[in-house]
C-alpha cells in the first residue's frame, strides 16, 4: 500500500514538474533561437564594418599600431555617477581592466575622490582686529577657527572629498577637511536624482545656498581669504548648518531658480544658539590659616530653550541668457531665525547674555565674460554681495550676588536688562581679469558696518551697560595676483589693507598654494 | 464652457502628438548629427559656440534652463566635457537627461575609441584614459554613432522611427563617399603637425602621418624648448602644420617659418545650426590643407 502511495506520489510530482517544464523549455527554445537571429546580425554588421575599416586602413603605412579596443566605461561626469543601474548603453557598464589583468567592476563603483591642499605663509604689519561692532567679542570662545589666516606657515587643510551615485535615486557627496590635529566634516549631504518637474532636494550639512560665494570652498575663492561678508555676517564657515532644501527650477526659457531650506540653526552670524543651562563658577579663597577653601558659584542662565530647526531661508536666482561671451546671475535671499543667543563670562563673576532673534536680507551678482582665450586669458568675473541683517535681542548684565544667584547690575533705578535692535550689513565688490593665458589679477573692497547699529558692552557715564552705539563702517582693500599653471594647481599671491572702525589699520601680505588631485568635480556656475 | 474644454483638450493633444524630441547638443558638431538624423522631428539648442574648445568650457545658468527641458542631451563623451557637463546637468533639476538615463546620449559609447587606457597620470598632461574625444573627425565613426542616433531618438518618437533610420543609413552612405574620395585625396600626403590631438581620427582614417604636436602634453601651451626640439627634429622633411581656429597661432607659425612648411588654421566645430554637407565641408577643407 505504501509502495503505491510513493509510486502515486512520485508520478504526480513528475507529471506535475513535466506539464510545467514543457512550455517553459519552448520558451526558452524559442528566445535563444530569436538570441541566435539577433547574433548573426550582429555578427553580419561587425564583419561588414571591420571590412569597410581594413579597407580604410589600407593605404595606411605600417607601425601605426591602432588600438581597437572598446573604449572602457568613459566616466562621462565629476560628480560620479559613472555605473548607474538604469544605464541602457552597455559600453558604460563595462568592467575595466586592471593592471594585474583582472577584470573587475572595483574602481567603477567607488566614488569619485579629490584631495585638494591649500597652504599660505602670511605676514601682518600689525595685529589685524576685528571690525567695529563686529568683533564677535560676545563669545571671546570661537575666535579664529576655521579658514582664518594667522602669521607665518599655514596649512590651511587637505580637502577631502567624495562624490557618487548612491542609486538610481540619490547623489551623495562628503567632504571632510583635515588639518593638522583636527578633521572638520564640511559637508556631507545627498540630493535627489529623480524628482518630477523641476524639483531636487537635499538633506545632510552643507553650505546653504543663499547669496553666491556662501557655498563655495577655498578652491573656488579668487582671493586667498573670504569676503568679510560671509564670515562676519554668517560665521567663519559661512552659512553651514544640518538640515534639509527643496528648490525648484522653474521651466522657463531664463534660468530661473528659487529654494527654501529649513535648518538647524548653529551658524554663529545669525543663528547662534547656546540653550538654558547653569553659570558656572569655581573660587578658591584662603580661609583660616590660609587654608585653600574652594567655592562653587552656580545658577541659571535663564535662557530659553528651543528644538530645531530654528532657522529658515529662502533664495532665488535668476540668470538670463546672454549668449556664449556673457553670462550673469542675479540672487535675492532671505533668512530668518527663531534664535540668536550668545553669553561672555567674566573672570569677575560676571555674566552677559544675549538672547532673541534674528533676520536677514541680502542680493548678489555675478557677471563673467569669456571670450575663448588659452587659458582663461581674457575672461572678466565681477561679483558682488550685499548682506543686512539684524537681530532683536534682550541684552542682561549680570553678577553673582551670592553662590546662587545671579542679579542685574548697573543702577537700581535702570538695571542692565534693555532690548536691543542690532542692525548691521556688509558688503563685497571684486573684478577679477584674466591678463594672459593662466594668469588672473583681481581687486576687492570689503564694507562693513555701513549700516553699524551696535551695543556696548563697556559702561556709560552713569554707569549703565549695554546702551546703543553707533559705530562707523570698516573697510580693506585687496589686490591679488594667481599662477594657475593648469586647471589643478594655482599660487597666489594677496596685498591687503585694513581700515578698521575703532582698531589698528594694517596691512596684510600672504601667499597661497592650492593644488587638486583625483577627480575634479566640474565647477557649478 | 464644454466646448472650450473640448477645444482645450484638443489643443493639448494636438500639441503633444505634434511635439518635437526636444535634444540638447553639447558641441555644433553634434548638434548638426541630431538635425540630420532628427530633422523636422527634433529641436535642437546646441550649449558651447563653434569657437571654443569643448575642454575648457564653464557651466553657465542658460546651459541648466535649457537641459531643465530636454529631452535627450546628446554629448561627445568619453571625459570631453567633464569641465562643465556634469554641473550642468545637476543644475537642470531633470531627471530624464542624468547620466545613464534613456535621455542621456555619449557618442563616445556607442563607437570605438582610439588611444584608449594609457596612465590615468596628470603629469602626463589633461590626459583622457578613456580614449581619444575628438572621433568627431571621422565621418565613419560620425556614421556608426549617427545609427545609435536614430535607435535612441526611435525609442523616444517612435513614430519617426523609420525616418530617423532612413537619415543614418544616409549619413552613413554619404560618409562612405566622402571617405572613399578623400582617401584617394590624401595619398602620398607628406603627413601633419597638429597643436593637439584633436585630429587624430582624422590622420588615422586618410593614413597621413602624424609628425608631431605644438603642445609639449595635452592641454599644456607650447614651450620655446618643446617647440625648438620639435623644429628640430622635423628639419629636412616634408610636412604641413593644422591647427584648430581658438588654438594660438604663434607655435604654429613659428614652426612653420622655421621649417618652412605651411600652416592652416581651421574651424574645429560646424557652425550652430549646420547640416551634414557643412560637416563635409568642413572635414573636406581639413583633408585639402593636409595636402601642401
């Protein structure tokens, strides 16, 4: 009974795996014969066209050795998408041949990679201070991180950076700077591939996207040092914040761009944030016989606490068409943050906030002008870049009254709590001149503080803090001249002369290298 | 109100079963291969003037606005317009034409390349690793990317499926005449110094031999030294110099005069909105001038 249960079995399964094979094995008959067809044809086409091709070559003489071989996956961008999966044109997804002999598809899938090094050797004919009401003196903390220049050797950084297609759908790119002790993630940041009518997005840390130079490197800068408008209007990194932007490119005949970016909220310009925590404060004193008594002074800060994201800008840029020779862009941009908030802790016990908002405004232009020369020789770049912003703050002068408390100073009938509206802008004009091939001469002039309503922080005749001053416009000068023996490789050479409001003129001289190698990413406009 | 909704769809169809692929052409070259293959069916705006060398061109906003709306950008490929392309492209926010896509079009895909591999060493000059660009000079190779033409646009309008096959295979027979008479043309031809290897196709389909370069590497200006060697050793032979109409004239004439040979300066690209006999023309004047 068994026996014929298993044989029953058995033949179900085999007729069942029979009945389903059979149209399948016809299929397969059928597509490899179509396969075969298409072979031959193919077959027919190469040989007729290596017929015509010998045929060419003929009355070529000999030991002009061509080389037929099928060009490799030709990376056709910077920005790395070299082996997309969706590619329909097959000789792009072609493993390349390594030097050992292997086959493989390693390097094509790896991102593309650049390493750029920037040096600069500077000399200051004098200590270089800080614009009038710009002296980020709130935080004496941060001071000159970042890209800032300090006398003697320089190593700026090597610029790391890695571009790629993550797939079909999204671009990533990570570019981290790494100096001597230190290794900065710049930015690192995806943005969409795919998105309908005009749309991209993006998400990650990254340079925001207001005004022009803000989302440049050092590499694009024409001048060894940024303008005083991105560093001291946003902060030494410019406007670089985590979060996330949708822009829009509008189908129409001129180039016409907007974009929206909600972010966190970090940049110390206009969007510094510290958050509520406690005033610290360790005295140690003598006490009887002399003996060291430490004291903890502590109590709240008392500022407010807020999630991000907290800052949002906006931005358009409109760029008409001016032919092969011109090209110019024109941008307006906004932004506007729920917080600006700073502290300076005085060895005295004393403690100054600040804490509110801020907003900003500003336009940019662009012109180039090109006219084919070898090697940039005749080209004309003219850029320029207004900022205002101002920021609404309640200013608090405080001290320690005992270990737990704090309590305003000044006079009893005015304590230093006072509102205050600090309204500010800068501004940059540059021309830059190709006036021969591979070298480019260029002038810039700084503003800042043309409108300069700042506040002291020092007391006035009756003894109050934090009262309105209104301080005078800061002004440099710079000259600059650039070797760039090929695309990859410029040195430079920079003048600068510093008229600051309320601080020392001086002048500044520095010299800058600024080398590429690997992939170098094409140039957005 | 129905009836000018009825009016209005019609309007719509109409237009989109009237609509041209609308193609965005990185070099006059290739924008004239899309207007023959294409014809009436394509509109074509072509991004770097006739002027210009494809290598060092800047990614420019009209260049996005007008991507933002292709639908297929046909390039030269193999790392010729890696300076601008790709940030053009990511600036038009439009995901049909990224690389890859159906709507992205590398001629240098779809025909064999020369000088292919080689070191992927900058000291060596703005070498290309994935093989010579400029098979824009070989109408025979101008063909076979000419036939991948019309299969592309095929999958795109069908519908002008057969024309666009019938303007190839065109193309294609007239680049066959053309080859066969230059060839006959240049026999004996005492062979060339170009300023850089940007005729190399050329050299290579008529069998004129290539006698040297202006440039010392590629896309490096001439050097006194490079140029005295190359005088040099070129002293006492026959030749002709050609070089392209943006490539500086001074090398070239100096060599010239001091070998006493001839030199042409020549356009590098058909002029914007050309047809194929232009293109002819132009590979003609070339394969005149390599005759002295």
């Amino acid at each position: 009974m068994r026996t014929v249960w298993i044989l029953a079995l058995t033949a179900v399964f085999a007729s069942g795996s029979v009945v389903a094979e059979k149209p399948t094995l016809e299929e397969l008959m059928r597509k490899i014969e179509a396969l075969e067809e298409r072979d031959r044809e193919r077959q027919e086409r190469i040989e007729r066209l290596e017929t015509e091709l010998r045929a060419t070559q003929a009355v070529e003489e000999e030991g002009e050795a061509v080389d037929e071989r099928p060009a490799p996956a030709p990376a056709a961008t910077g920005t790395g998408p070299q082996a997309d999966p969706l590619d329909p044109t097959p000789a792009r997804m072609r493993a390349r041949s390594m030097g050992t002999g292997e086959v493989t598809s390693g390097t094509a899938f790896n991102p593309a990679i650049s390493v750029i090094l920037d040096g600069t050797y500077a000399h200051f004919s004098d200590h270089i201070d800080d614009p009038a009401g710009f002296d980020s003196g709130h935080s004496h903390g941060h001071g000159h991180g970042g890209h800032g220049i300090s006398e003697g050797f320089n190593l700026r950084e090597a610029e790391l950076t890695f571009t790629g297609s993550v797939d079909p759908y999204f671009d990533m790119m990570v570019t981290a700077g790494i100096t001597a002790n230190d290794i900065e993630l710049e930015e690192a940041y995806i943005t969409t591939r795919g998105l309908p009518a005009g749309l991209q997005a993006k998400a990650g840390k990254f340079l925001s996207d207001v005004g022009y130079i803000n989302k440049q490197h050092i590499h694009d800068w024409f001048f060894v040092d940024q303008p005083w408008m991105r560093e001291l209007m946003f902060g030494d990194e410019g406007l670089n914040e985590v979060g996330v932007q949708l822009s829009w490119l509008a189908p129409f005949d001129t180039y016409t761009r907007f974009g929206l970016e909600v972010l966190e909220g970090t940049s110390s310009g206009v969007a510094s944030y510290i958050g509520d925590g406690r005033h610290e404060m360790v005295t140690v004193l003598p006490g009887e016989d002399n003996q060291p008594i430490r004291n903890r002074w502590r109590a709240d800060k008392n500022l407010r606490d807020r999630d991000g994201p907290r800052l949002f800008t906006g931005f358009v840029k409109w760029a008409p068409d001016l032919g092969f020779d011109h090209a110019i862009q024109l941008g307006a941009f906004g932004g506007v943050s729920q917080v600006w908030q700073d502290e300076t802790a005085h060895s005295s016990g004393r403690l100054e906030t600040w804490d509110g908002d801020s907003q900003f405004i500003g336009a940019d232009l662009v012109y180039k002008y090109g006219r084919g020369g070898l090697m940039g020789h005749g080209n004309f770049v003219l850029q320029a870049e207004y900022v205002y912003r101002e920021r609404d703050v309640e200013y608090q002068s405080r001290q320690f009254t005992d270990f737990s408390n704090l309590a305003l100073t000044g006079p009893s009938d005015d304590p230093d709590r006072r509102d205050q509206t600090w309204k500010q802008d800068a501004f940059y004009l540059q021309g830059v001149y190709g006036f021969a091939p591979r070298w480019n001469a260029g002038l810039r002039i700084d503003g800042a503080g043309l409108t300069n309503r700042a506040y002291n922080d020092g007391t006035d005749s009756v003894g109050r803090r934090g009262m309105r001053d209104d301080l005078d416009a800061s002004w440099r000068y710079t000259g600059q001249v650039t070797f760039a023996p090929t695309e990859f490789s410029r040195l430079r050479g920079q003048v600068s002369y510093n008229d600051i409001a309320g601080g020392h003129d001086a002048w500044q001289f520095m010299l800058q290298y600024n080398m590429s190698l690997g992939v170098h990413g094409a140039h957005a406009f | 109100m129905k009836r000018l909704l009825l009016i209005l769809i019609l309007m719509v169809v109409a237009g989109s079963a009237a609509a041209e692929v609308r193609v965005v052409a990185t070099v006059p070259n290739m924008g004239m291969l899309v207007e023959t293959v294409g014809g009436d069916a394509v509109h074509v705006t072509v991004l770097a003037p006739p002027d210009r060398d494809a290598h060092y061109l800047e990614a420019r906003p009209s260049m996005m606005a007008a991507l933002r709306r292709a639908d297929l950008v046909v390039a030269v490929g193999a790392e010729l317009e890696v300076g601008w392309l790709p940030a053009a492209l990511q600036g038009a926010h439009n995901p049909g034409v990224q690389v890859g896509r159906q709507g992205y079009f590398e001629g240098a895909a779809h025909t064999t390349l020369i000088q292919v591999g080689g070191a992927a060493d900058r000291a060596l000059g703005d070498v290309h690793p994935a093989g010579n660009p400029h098979y824009y000079f070989d109408p025979l190779r101008m063909a076979e990317v000419a036939e991948a033409l019309a299969a592309r646009l095929s999958e795109l309008a069908p519908q002008h499926a057969d024309r666009f096959h019938a303007n190839a295979d065109e193309f294609a027979e007239q680049a066959r005449e053309h080859v066969e008479r230059m060839q006959a043309r240049t026999e004996g031809a005492p062979g060339a110094v170009f300023y850089h290897k940007d005729v190399d196709y050329l050299a290579e389909l008529l069998g004129v031999d290539i006698l040297g370069y202006i440039e010392p590497l590629p896309g490096i200006p001439p050097t006194a030294r490079h140029l005295s060697e190359l005088v040099g050793s070129l002293r006492g032979s026959e030749g002709v110099i050609l070089y392209a109409d943006f490539q500086p004239s001074r090398g070239p004439e100096f060599v010239a005069r001091e070998l006493g040979w001839s030199q042409q300066q020549l356009p590098n690209q058909v002029d914007i909105g050309a047809d194929s006999e232009a293109y002819f023309e132009l590979i003609n004047r070339w394969t005149e001038a390599l005759v002295p």
